[in-house]
C-alpha cells in the first residue's frame, strides 16, 4: 500500500519557485501530469511518501522542509555588493546560496585545521581601505604574489593559472566553478554575479564564476584579490555602475595591475578603429583582448555601449561553444581549491579525517581521492 504524505501544500509551491522551476519542469522529473502537480500545490490532493521525497530532491531542500508550517526565513550569508544606486537587487538564486553556504563549510574546515596546526595570521589581509593609493594596493599584491611589473610574456590562460597558484602560495584560496555544488544541472548565473571574496586573516577566499567567459575570469580573480587586501567581503558583479565605494576601487586596482594606465596610453593608437588596439595591447600585457577593451572603457579610450556590446558578444561566443565536462579531477581541483585540497587529503591520509568525510567534504567518491592525491602532486 502506497503511503500518502501529508506535506504543507504552501511549501511545496515555495520550494518549486525557490528552485525556479515551472509547475511543467517538476511534473516532468516525476513522471506524473502537470494537472497532478497543481492539485498538489492547491492541497486538493497529496503525493506520495516516494513522490514527495524526490519533490525534494528536485527542488533541493531538506525533505522535513515540506511538513512546516511556514517556509524557513533565508538570506544571503554574505554581503551583498551589487546594489546599484540604494537600490537592493531581485532575491539571491538558490544556487547562489548553495554556492556561498558551500564555500563557508569549506572555509569552517580549513580554520580548524590551521588552527590545529597553529598557523600565524596573513598580514596583507586588509592591510589597504578605499582611501589607499591605487598604485600602493597593486604594488604590495605584486610583492605578495611574487610578481614583476614586467613578467615573462605567456597566454592570458596561463597567466590566469600562474596568478591563481601566487595567489593559493601566498595562503588564499582559490576557487572556480560554473555551477553549484558539482551538479551540472545547477548551472550559476553570470548575469547575477562574477564572483565573491571573503576576507579573513587566516583563511581569505576568492570565488570565480567560472560560467564567464574564460577571457574575462582574469579581471575578475584580481577585482576579488584587491577585496582581500581592503579587508572587504561579499558578492559582487565587477560591474562598472556600483555605488559601492569598495567595488569602484577594486575595479581600479584589478585595471592597474593588469594594464597599467601609464603604459596603455602609450600603446593605445587613436588613429586605429579601437578593436584594431585589442590584439597588440593584449599581447603586450599577456592578458584578453577582453581585458583590454574592459580597460580602455575605464579609462575613456571608449563607451560603456562599446564595451558592453563587446563583452556580450564574446560571452555568446563561448556559450555557444561545443565543450565536455573536461578532467574530473582538474575539475575538483580548480573547485575546492587545490591549497585546501592538500590539507583535506593530508589529515585523511593520516587518518585524522575519516575517507567519507574528506570526500563529502570536496565532492568526490572517496574511491578517487587517493587518484585525485596523485594529481594534485603530479
């Protein structure tokens, strides 16, 4: 005999539109009419214990969720930086708040275990404020990071990667994702956010939406850097039209480390219609053409119009793309952070952290964390 669960029909709705699914996309994954699901949500009728509990693994809450009696008050556990004018935006995705909860458990972890391994505290670590010298903040991150004002010429890629492995040497970690919690289904909204910083002295961490386009992640791991070194958290868009102070200023210190203003209008030639510019300035500075033409919006070389206009383009391109899920294991790593990757395996290996709470705790089979081990160290 099949049994009935007698679920809140209210949160049944509130999960479905939490989620943002349609009444249609549910009905779908539970093989039952769309007719069936409305009835649900009205409460002229109730599914059953199987059928509600996959409702909740499609929605991706707690199934005792469904039997309260309101839904649970939730926020964004970071600030948050995108507000344009005093104006707060639309409510945080799910996944943007799977994505951030995720993050902080991980964060949780790792100051226990620096903390049992008595770790001294990161002094650059908002060592800076908005009122700092641009060109002071971009120095001291070159200081940091071990980076020369004229580094060997290499592909904004394998900048990107060089600049990502400083940064996790100098104890930040790095993480990069396109969607929430490894679920490819879940994929994470450039439109709402770029990326996020949480400022710590012992565990400061940078998240990079890695649904962006692969030519404007640069930008956005060094506007997230210049947030550490301000001592600033939250989420932001790295937009050019925030009030807020902090994103303005670390907009300018991302811009100034990766093409110094000095130097670009030297090489920027007026003469040129100003996509002619992009290619030479961005082998120059080993960064995108993206960056460049990012940077020649700050600077007044041309519109926002213009660069919007760019930038979307490019974002289409890439989306547009035939791709595979790529490497498993470099998947993982680039995810988790490969610094905190390295501690979580460690305490396993040495047996302070039990296999299936080091594979919870990164995402993996606890079958593949002995080959990821081996990756990350080859």
């Amino acid at each position: 005999m099949t049994q009935t669960a007698f679920i809140n029909p209210s949160l049944l709705s509130w999960s479905r539109q939490r989620a943002g699914l349609s009444e249609a996309q549910v009905a779908k994954r539970l093989t039952v009419k769309t007719q069936r699901v409305t009835e649900w949500e009205v409460g002229t009728s109730l599914p059953t214990f199987n059928q509600a509990q996959k409702w909740a693994a499609i929605t991706h809450v707690p199934f005792g969720f469904l039997f309260l009696q309101a839904p649970p008050q939730e926020h964004l556990p970071l600030p948050d930086l995108r507000t344009l004018g005093g104006v707060l935006p639309d409510k945080p995705s799910l996944n943007l708040m799977d994505t951030v909860k995720d993050v902080l458990r991980k964060q949780d972890w790792y100051l226990e275990y620096l903390q049992d391994h008595e770790r001294a505290p990161l002094s650059f670590v908002g060592s800076f404020d908005c009122r700092s010298s641009i060109k002071d903040v971009v120095a001291d991150i070159r200081r940091v990071l071990g980076v020369a004002d004229a580094s060997v010429r290499m592909s904004h890629d394998d900048y990107l990667r060089a600049l990502v492995n400083d940064a996790e040497d100098a104890g930040i970690l790095v993480m990069r994702s396109g969607v929430a919690l490894g679920n490819t289904r879940r994929k994470l909204d450039v439109g709402e956010f770029r990326g996020f910083a949480i400022s710590h002295v012992m565990a400061p961490i940078v998240f990079i939406n890695s649904a962006d386009a692969p030519s404007a992640r640069l930008f956005t791991l060094m506007h997230e850097l210049a947030h550490i070194w301000i001592g600033s958290t939250g989420v932001s868009d790295g937009g050019n039209q925030s009030a807020r102070q902090e994103e303005t200023f670390c907009n300018a210190v991302a811009g100034e480390f990766l093409a110094p203003g000095s130097a670009f209008s030297v090489y920027w030639d007026g003469d040129l219609y100003w996509e002619e510019n992009l290619a030479p300035l961005a082998e120059y500075f080993h960064v995108s053409a993206l960056v460049i033409a990012r940077r020649a919006r700050d600077l007044g070389y041309i519109s926002s119009d213009q660069y919007g206009a760019y930038y979307r383009r490019i974002l289409q391109a890439y989306r547009d793309k035939d791709g595979s899920g790529g490497d498993y294991y470099r998947t993982a790593a680039t995810r988790n952070s490969a610094r905190l990757s390295k501690a979580v395996l460690a305490e396993a290996q040495s047996g302070r952290v039990l296999l299936r709470e080091a594979g919870k705790l990164l995402g993996i089979q606890p079958a593949k964390l002995k080959t990821y081990g081996m990756k990350l160290s080859a």
